[in-house]
C-alpha cells in the first residue's frame, strides 16, 4: 500500500537510478557518434566513387556546348535561354502529368515522401495544397503502413508456425530471426519481380530497374530513374500505370513490415543489455532477502502510480513486440523454467 515502510529493495531502486540514466545517456551519445561515423565512411567513398567521373562528364559537357554553340552560332544569353526551355521541357516530354492518373501518381510519391521530383505543382494553389495534403497524408500513411506490417507479420508468424507443426518439428515456436529472414527474402523477392517487371515496361537493364525498385521501396526517390515517363505511358498504357501503383504500395508494405521487425530487434537489444548488465553488477539483486546464504530472490510487485520515463518507454516496448505476437526477452527478475504460471517480474519505478 501507500503506507508501506522503504526496504532495502526501494533504497537500492533509488540509489540505481543516476546510474541507469548515465548508462541510457552513454548509450544515446554512442548511438550519435556511431551515425556520424557512418556518415563520414558513406562521404568517404562516395567521394572515391563519383568525384573523377564527374569531373570527366563535366568537362565533356561544356566541350559540347563550346561544339554546339559554334555550330549554331548561338551566343551564350541565347545558349542559356536554350537550356532553361529544354530543362522545363523536360517533364513535359513524357507527356501531360496533372491529369488524373498523373496527380494519382504525384499523390503517391507526396504522401509516401519518394518525392522523385519528376513532377511539382507550379500554381500557388497547387503549393499550398500540396502543403496540408502532406500534412495530414504522410502521418497518415506511415500509420497505415505501420498497421499492415504487424498485421503481415502476425499472419507469417501463424502461417511459419502451422508449417512447423505440420512438418513435426518438435519446436513449433516461431523466433524473431525466423521472422527476419523471411523477411529479408521477401524484400528480395518484391524487389526482383519489380526489376523483372519494370526492365521490360521501361527497357532498362535488370540492375537500374533492381536499383530503381529499391532506391522508390525505401522512399529515398532520388528521381534519376522514374516510370511512366515513357511514351505518354500515364495515357496510353492503362495496366503498366495500375500495375506501377499497386507494385509501389504493395512494396512499400513489404519492405514497412520488414524494417518493424529490424527495428523492434534492434530495440529490444539496446533496452535489455544494459539492464542485464546492471543486474549482474548489482550486489544484491532486486528483492532478495539479507541472508548470507544463496535463497531464492523473492519477486516484487511493481509499485502502484509508477510514471518514469524508463517504465513507460519499456511497457510501449513490450506493447509493441506483444502486437507481432512475440514473447518479450525475459527480465532480468524473471524465474527461470520454474515459474511457470507466474507472472512475470516486473521492476519497481520511481
């Protein structure tokens, strides 16, 4: 109760907490460091990658603009002018964009963030538009893909464990890397039948549709290669443009429903080492009685009220592996095998 007299138990929970936020902090700022790491190895080599050839395609460029300039006898004001008309041109080539199918396509590219930038709204209106439709599409759309994932991954997860049982396996549980690894190879395979796909539709070879496929599933949409931009395709090619959508929201739930189960994973490493790690440098573990001899911990309950941050962000944690319908790693206060039909230990928070 409200009442109840400070154990050993309390002393220890506050004592421990200047310690467990240090460690959440070191974790974070080893997190930072470690994606600036990854950010400068990433410049590194795309720096070795790129920077020669484009050089080389620089210098070819303007040898033939010099080439065309003198062939035409264009000044440089009417070169310039030149350019600016064909570079606006440019989307308009692939015929008229803002149509129905067009503005579905641009929808989908606004409200999933791809955003190839194939296509802009040129109106005022059509800006501020494009502004609140964002706004309110893309938190809605992340909930929806978000939605489908676990929905997606609970159906595998049944599917892979009635698989198991019907094959005899005396395990039938399904893990988390099991999960994983079918979905890696389903990302794979959506990716492949896409390439497939698009390499005939666009007649690109196999790896620039492969590329295309995934730099469009993981919404980075740089724009270099963009479908439909082909022979009016948006008006005259009815089933490559119904087959495009559906492939790019299809995909996308894939590609979500895979990235839920990394992330989780990820997560749920990060939450639990430091917690174990503090458990087995803790002298007395929580709730065990002062004896000198080796009894049994005695499990307490979780004080009633508790707001902290740390016992909040760990019941949205397993809240959220609950929902895939996996078991959360067990807690550190947890009884092993014979504790069966007991609840799980639960640690007190301030």
């Amino acid at each position: 109760g409200d009442n109840e007299p400070v154990g050993k138990t309390d002393i220890q929970e506050l004592t421990s907490l200047p310690g467990r936020r240090n460690r959440q902090n070191v974790r974070t700022l080893a997190l930072i460091v470690c994606t600036f790491t990854y950010l400068l190895v990433g410049a590194a080599v795309f720096d070795a990658l790129e920077s020669e050839p484009e050089m080389i395609e620089r210098q070819r460029l303007e040898l033939r603009q010099q080439e065309l300039r003198a062939r035409y006898n264009l000044s440089q004001g009417g070169y310039e002018e030149l350019e600016r008309v064909v570079l606006r041109l440019k989307p308009h080539k692939a015929g008229v964009q803002w149509r129905f199918a067009g503005s579905f396509y641009f929808a989908i590219t606004v409200i999933t963030t791809i955003g190839y930038g194939h296509a802009a709204p040129s109106t005022d209106g059509g800006k501020v538009f494009c502004m609140f439709y964002a706004l309110l599409g893309i938190p809605l759309t992340l909930v929806m893909f978000q939605s489908l994932g676990e929905r997606i991954n609970t159906f595998v997860k049944y599917l892979l464990h009635r698989a198991k049982r019907g094959l005899g396996m005396r395990r039938a549980d399904v893990s988390m890397a099991n999960m994983v690894l079918i979905g890696f190879f389903s990302c794979i395979s959506t990716l492949c039948i896409g390439a497939a796909a698009f390499s005939y539709y666009e007649h690109w070879t196999f790896f620039q549709a492969y590329y295309y496929c995934f730099i469009t599933l993981t919404t980075i949409g740089f724009g270099d290669y963009v479908a439909l931009q082909k022979d009016q395709a948006l008006q005259t090619q009815p089933q490559y443009v119904a087959f495009s959508f559906v492939y790019i929201l299809t995909g996308l739930t894939v590609i979500g429903a895979f990235l839920n189960l990394v992330v989780l994973r990820f997560l749920a490493a990060s939450t639990d080492a430091p917690e174990r790690a503090a458990r087995r440098s803790s002298p007395l573990r929580l709730g065990a009685p002062e004896s000198r001899g080796r009894s049994p911990p005695c499990r307490p309950t979780r004080a009633r009220g508790s707001t902290s941050v740390s016992s909040r962000v760990h019941q949205l944690q397993m809240g959220a592996r609950d929902n895939l319908g996996f078991s959360p790693p067990s807690s550190p206060g947890a009884v092993g095998s014979g504790g069966a039909g007991r609840l799980p230990a639960r640690r007190k928070s301030i």
